[in-house]
C-alpha cells in the first residue's frame, strides 16, 4: 500500500491542500540571524513520509519480515526433500525400465510426470502464499496507520503529509518517517498474531 499514487495529497487536516509549489513556500520573510531552511522546514505545511521505511523499520514490519524469512527457510528445506524423492523414484523408473513392458513403464511414467507437476504446482503456491501474506499485513499495518500519521502530523505542525518520493526538492525538516516509526511502534507495536496466520509449508 502506497501513501500516495503520484503527487497526490493523502491526509490534511480541516481539507488543507496545497495551494502553491513547495518553491514558492519556501519564499518567506526571515527575520536577521535565522537560517532560511530551518524557518522555511517550521512554516511549511508540508511533511512527507517514507512509507516502505516506516514499514519495514517498524516493530510489525520485522515481525512480517521474520515471520516470511522463517517461512522461506522451511519451504526451502520441504523443495530440497521433494527434489530428492523425485530423483530417486525417476533413478528408480530407469532401473525397472528393462523389466517393463512399454505399456507398464509408459504408465508408471505418466504417473511420475503427474506427481512431478503436482508438487511443482503445490511449492509454486506456497511461495505465493508469501507474498500474498506480505501483502495482507502491509493492507492491516496501513490500515491502522492514519490516525497516528495524523497526529504526528499536527504535532510537527504540518497540515499535508504527501510521500517522500513525490519530492524532488526540498528542506530539511521536511521528513517525518522517524516520528511515525516512533508512533506505529507505540500504538501498534508488532501487530500481534496476524489474521490469515501464515503457514508454509
């Protein structure tokens, strides 16, 4: 789940959007002695986020991210057991194959090809199993994200939070993610045990 789709302003407090280009923000009245970016980074409006960081750096991201490398580790293990059973019994077919007649060894093949494709298919599943669950639990962390995004927000004194990656330019100041770790970490921690359980293999 993306924080915005292009430039896009996801979340604003009382319909705030933005009226003018971040350049033209930025051309404020400083006062003598006050560096121009740290004025311009307190009246900006703008605050943006990084959301893959705020993801993957949080508490319930490193659990996901923990939870699918375990699972990886234990679907490697069952290929790598499935692999050899399938060669011994292919080593197997070609040793009977003298004491077959056609028909019996055209069967036994067939059937071999069929548990081959069978367990090919089933391995293919379970690894999209993975990234569907990666999907899920990045839908559930987002969708318990806008109300602690808010609040950061209004506690920054922003009133727009776009992603990070529709700036090309800008101020120091500008970016929130670490706040928003901070916050998901406190409101949400690691998530807790997630609602399709991810069970592979």
């Amino acid at each position: 789940m993306r924080l915005t789709a292009g430039v896009a302003v996801i979340l604003g407090a009382a319909g705030v959007t933005l009226a003018a280009p971040l350049h033209a923000q930025s051309a404020l009245e400083f006062s003598l002695g006050e560096r121009a970016d740290t004025l311009a980074a307190q009246r900006l409006l703008l605050r943006t986020v990084d959301d893959e960081r705020l993801f993957r750096a949080s508490q319930f991201g490193a659990r996901v991210a923990a939870e699918i490398e375990a699972a990886s580790r234990a679907l490697e293990a069952e290929n790598e057991r499935l692999l050899n059973e399938l060669t011994a019994r292919e080593e197997e077919l070609t040793e009977l194959r003298p004491n077959l007649s056609i028909e019996a060894f055209r069967a036994a093949a067939a059937a071999f090809d069929l548990q081959a494709e069978t367990v090919r298919r089933d391995q293919a599943e379970k690894r999209q199993r993975l990234a569907q669950f990666e999907d899920s639990e990045r839908r559930r962390f987002f969708g318990q994200s806008a109300p602690v995004l808010q609040d950061v927000l209004s506690r920054s004194g922003g009133l727009v939070l776009i992603d990070a990656r529709a700036v090309i330019i800008g101020v120091p100041g500008l970016d929130m993610t670490d706040e928003a770790i901070a916050a998901m970490d406190a409101a949400i921690g690691d998530g807790g045990a997630p609602p399709f359980p991810l069970s592979v293999p």
